[in-house]
C-alpha cells in the first residue's frame, strides 16, 4: 500500500525527472550489449576505459534529445505509435551522434558496433515505457472491481471502442464478438474474436456484465434484436455509433437518454406477472405467419424457449426472412427452423406448408397494419388482411390445425380508417369459422401500440428531438395504448392455452397515455426542456400538424362492455357480436368484387355496411380535421 501511495503521488516534474535518468541510463547499457552483440569487437578493459568519455557525451545528448523531442512528457498510458515514432527519432539522433565523435575518440568502436547501438537503445527505449507501463496499470488497477465488458462488432468502431478502453482503469474489455466468419478465430486490438453462438458462454465464463454494441451500420431492427437476446441473458446493453458518426453530426454529449418503461407505459411492466405458457407449444409444430416483423420475430424469440418440434417461419419478404432466420440460427440449437417465402394469400403454398411440416398450431401475425400506408392503398391493405386471414384460417381449418390465433390491433375497435376496418374483418371471419369449426380453436387477441415496432411513434419522436426539433403531434388531445414487445408476444401465446373458441383476448394495459405527455417525457428525459408560451425559445417545441386521414382521437379495445375471466387477472376476454355464416360470405363475396375490380368506393361501400359504425366514424374524424 505504501509502494502504491509513493507511485500515484509522484508529481509531473519528478515523474519526468525519473524518465530523465532512465534514458541516461539505457545509453551505457546499449553500448556495452552492441559490444557484446559484434563478434568483430573485444571487450576488455582497453575498450571500457575508451568506450567512458563516449558514453558520457552520449548521456548528455541523450538527456537534451529526451527533453527537446517531449519523450519525458508523454504519458504512459499514450505511449504507443506516436511514442514510438519519437523514441526511434531520439535513438538516430544518439546513433548518429556516436558515429561522428567515434573519430575523434580513436575509432574505440567500428560502424556495425555503431549500428547495433542505435537499434538496441530504440528497443530499450520502447520496451522499458511498455513495460512501466504494464506495471503502473497494474498498481493503479489493484483491488479495483472492473466492469467487464464484451464487444459485440469487431469492425472499425469495435477496434476504436477497445483501445480507447485498454488503459481504462475501471473497465475490463474481455474480447469480441461478430457474426464476420472471416474475423472469428482471429485477436484483434488483443482481444478474441468469438462467434455470436458462444456469447451466452462467454457471459457466464467470464462473468460479463456489459455487453456494447459496437455495429452503427447494422440496422435498428437487427440491433434492436440482438439487445432482446443479450437481456434475456442478463446482461446490460448498450448501443455505440460510429466516432466519426458522433463528430460529424455534432451532437457528442448530447445523446438520448431514454425514458425508462414505466414512465412511456405509466404502470409497471406485466411480462413477469404474465404466466409462463411452455407446455401449450412444447413439442409442437408451430407456424408464425408474418415472421419476420417486429411482432412475428419476437414471438419466434419467445417459442424457442418453450421447446417446440418445429418453427415454420412464413413471411413474404426474403430479407425479413432471412434476416429473423439468422437470428434464430443461433438461438434454436437443435430446433429446426423452416422457412416458407410467399404470401398468406397462395393458398395452394400455405396447403402445401401446413400438410408438410404437420403444423399443429397458427400464429397469425401476418398484415399491411401502417394506418396512413393503407388508407392510400385500400384494395391492396383489404386483400392482404381479410383475404391472407379467411385463407390462413380456412387452409389451418382444412389441416386439423388445433389453435390457430389471429393478431389484430385497437383499431379494430369501431374503426375510423381501411387498416382497422380490415382487421375487424378478420376478426369477423375469424369468429364466424370459430362457430363452424370442430377441432381448431379459433382465438384473436388485440393489441395497443407496441413500443419498438415499425412505425411506433417513440423512435419518432428520438429522432425529431435528436436534431433539435420540432416534435410533432397530429392533435394534442390524441392518446394511444401502449405495451412492449414483449407482453404482445405473450398475450399472443397466452391466448392459445387459454383459448375456448371465437375468443377475444385483451391485456389489461391501464389508462391511455396523452401522446403530449409522452412527447414532453421524452424531451425532459433528453436533459432538454419544453419550448412554450414564457420561453418560445428556450427548448424543442411541440407543434400540432392535424389529425391524419382515417387517424382517432383515441383507441379503444373493447366494441362492447361485456368482459369474461381468464385465469389471468390481467388478460382479459371480450363478448362480442360478430355476422352470420350467410352475412359473412355476402360481405366477402361483395369485397371480393370490389378487389377484383380494383373499385376503392365499392370496397368502402362493404366496410361502411359490414363494420359497425365505420361511416359514423369516418364522418367523425372528418369533422375533427376540418
């Protein structure tokens, strides 16, 4: 402890003193080991006695060169390539002096010796500040508990992160991780590089607790991923973009700093007060339609726990596909994982699926759900949401599939835009097979906004505050339910044990949030402030843009007040009315017509008669805008 007290109370003048006879002393040592080292040179006393008033000269020019080059002034925490650039300056500059003195002192040593002295004083000179250097962090990291980190992307920003960590005397970076097969097995920055497979040994081997992702150029959505997976592991997250990222836009030291979830939900999370499900899906052959969204992967992440048979994966874009099968790859261990790409509406492909893979159970996530997207596209959003489901759940009817779940939305709930519209028409096709059919329970659960999904409105608002404003707001009395990924996955699973035929599974999810609040939440949580009446100027504003086409005030959940028990008290079940067999194949056959057609008002025509109180709504919000 004394030792330990002398060293980090040395001042800057008698550290540099110290470097100062240092270097002195390497001048002789080097003379005598480049003596030694030329087998053309005889050491004896003759040469000694020569060899001092050159030493004597060198050490003072060495002293000056030291000084005058700034070696004494660079710390040993930094001393690496500029150091050592300076450090092969200073032993020229000696080497060089030597050579023109060696006449006038009688040749006591020929150039090789000469030679050999200029590159044994450059290796001394940089080995003995690597190797104070080694010691000092181990002085001043002695009884220090490190946190220890592992570095997720062995890229360019992953090699910066680990060096500007090795001298960290609180942090520990342990090695890294990348899914680059051309990278695994190599040590970069002196750290290892292991497959993404091995992080979960890694964490528990070398006791982990922070794990950086240091990948800006992957994708949100894929880092969003592998973060779920990480936390699920217990370890810490975090997120690094690029340094010339950070340098370029600006804004170093002013990075969000989130709201925590209970504030964004305003009650506490439920995914630990939500029952575990493993035995309703355990050695099941289960198929996710819509697997590779927000919603389909999350529930695939979820499955890989409860040990199914098979996860048949089906999805209509390649890259979602291939990106959530990637993912899974190293998640499922000896589940297999098949991938079907096509659309929900083939029929013939999703026959085909079902009778190949023996699916035994349907998690319908697969649909067109931005409200905006879809009011501009109705013939496109109508199809792909009443159609892909009355196929899906037809084909899983025709299959003897047992549980066949449908995930719908809030809007659906007396709709005022075609996505919600279309959504209660898949319930209501749903609920009509569900009083036909004889061994496939049919289920439907409802969600509200799901943080983290495509088009949530919080990686908005991160974005519009990030560049200083405006925040925008379509009206400032709007308000929206809000849940996590991880609690819609559940309530989805969930819905499949506890499901009796043409149910309406909610979760109870407590009082809608006021988006302003959650815009003003999420400014202050950035150490910003609300631009207002007193100061107009003083922080982010927050502006009103107008209520969007076919946009509510406020969501609902429930079209009646009629409420089942489940055997969870926070999910609930929904009573509602729903068309007969003879109703529900007039109103599809009508739409089919109006798609076939390509006619947008005869395809709202059939919402407006089939969907309760859609017109009224419509009208309503119509009203709200103008």
């Amino acid at each position: 402890m004394a030792f330990y007290d002398m060293v980090t109370s040395l001042t800057r003048e008698q550290k540099r003193l110290i470097f100062l006879i240092v270097d002195a002393c390497l001048v002789p040592v080097a003379l005598v080991v480049s003596v030694l080292l030329n087998a053309a040179m005889k050491a004896d006393w003759h040469l000694a006695m020569a060899l001092f008033p050159l030493s004597v000269v060198l050490i003072g020019i060495a002293m000056a060169s030291s000084h005058y080059l700034g070696l004494t002034r660079i710390k040993l925490n930094a001393f690496e390539v500029q150091g050592i650039a300076r450090t092969a300056i200073y032993a020229t500059i000696i080497g060089c002096t030597a050579a023109i003195l060696n006449p006038f002192l009688g040749y006591p040593i020929n150039t090789e010796t000469i030679l050999i002295f200029t590159m044994v004083l450059m290796i001394t000179g940089v080995s003995t500040r690597l190797l104070l250097r080694q010691i000092l962090i181990q002085i001043y990291r002695k009884g220090t508990d490190r946190t220890r980190v592992l570095l997720y992307g062995a890229g360019q920003t992953g090699q910066q992160l680990a060096a500007a960590l090795r001298t960290d005397d609180k942090i520990e970076p342990i090695a890294f991780v990348d899914d680059n097969p051309t990278l695994q097995s190599l040590v970069i920055s002196g750290l290892p590089v292991y497959v993404p497979a091995k992080v979960r040994e890694l964490i528990n081997e070398y006791r982990i607790d922070r794990v950086v992702l240091a990948m800006p150029s992957t994708s949100q959505t894929e880092q969003a991923r592998i973060a779920h997976r990480l936390r699920l592991m217990g370890c810490e997250v975090h997120s690094l973009p690029s340094f010339a990222t950070m340098i370029s836009s600006g804004d170093i030291g002013a990075r969000m700093t989130p709201v925590s979830l209970h504030d964004l939900l305003g009650r506490n999370r439920l995914e630990q007060e939500l029952p575990t499900v493993s035995e309703a899906y355990s050695s099941r052959s289960i198929m996710i339609t819509g697997a590779g969204g927000s919603i389909g992967s999350e529930l695939c992440r979820q499955l890989i726990a409860c040990k199914p048979e098979r996860l048949v994966l089906l999805d209509h874009s390649e890259l979602a596909l291939y990106t959530v099968m990637k993912e899974l790859d190293n998640l499922a261990g000896d589940i297999p994982i098949k991938a079907v790409l096509g659309s929900v509406c083939d029929r013939s492909l999703v026959d085909k699926a079902l009778a190949e893979h023996g699916v035994e159970v349907v998690l319908h996530a697969a649909a067109y759900k931005h409200v905006t997207i879809v009011e501009a596209n109705e013939i496109s959003g109508l199809e792909n949401n009443v159609f892909g489901t009355k196929i899906m759940a037809d084909a899983a009817r025709a299959a003897g599939v047992e549980h066949f779940i449908l995930v719908s939305s809030d809007k659906a709930v007396r709709p005022t835009n075609v996505m919600g519209a279309s959504k209660r028409l898949a319930e209501l096709v749903v609920q009509d097979l569900a009083t036909r059919s004889e061994k496939t329970r049919f289920s439907m659960v409802r969600f509200g906004n799901v943080l983290g999904s495509s088009g949530s409105v919080i990686p908005l608002f991160e974005e519009q505050i990030a560049r200083g404003g405006p925040v925008t707001l379509t009206h400032g009395e709007v308000t929206r339910y809000f849940m996590t990924m991880s609690e819609a996955a559940r309530l989805v699973l969930l819905a499949g044990s506890f499901s009796r035929g043409g149910d309406v599974f909610v979760l109870d999810m407590g009082e809608p949030i006021p988006i302003r609040k959650l815009a003003h939440q999420m400014i202050e949580g950035a150490g910003l402030t609300v631009a207002d009446e007193t100061k107009p100027d003083g922080g982010i504003k927050i502006i009103e843009i107008g209520l969007r086409p076919g946009e509510k005030l406020h969501e609902e959940l429930l079209i009646s007040s009629d409420m089942l028990t489940t055997p969870h008290q926070k999910i609930m079940r929904a009573h509602e009315n729903f068309l007969s067999e003879l109703e529900m194949a007039n109103a599809l056959k009508d739409l089919r017509i109006a798609i076939e057609k390509q006619d947008r008002n005869a395809a709202r025509a059939v919402i407006s008669k089939w969907v309760e109180r859609f017109e009224e709504a419509t009208n309503e919000t119509e009203t709200q805008i103008n």
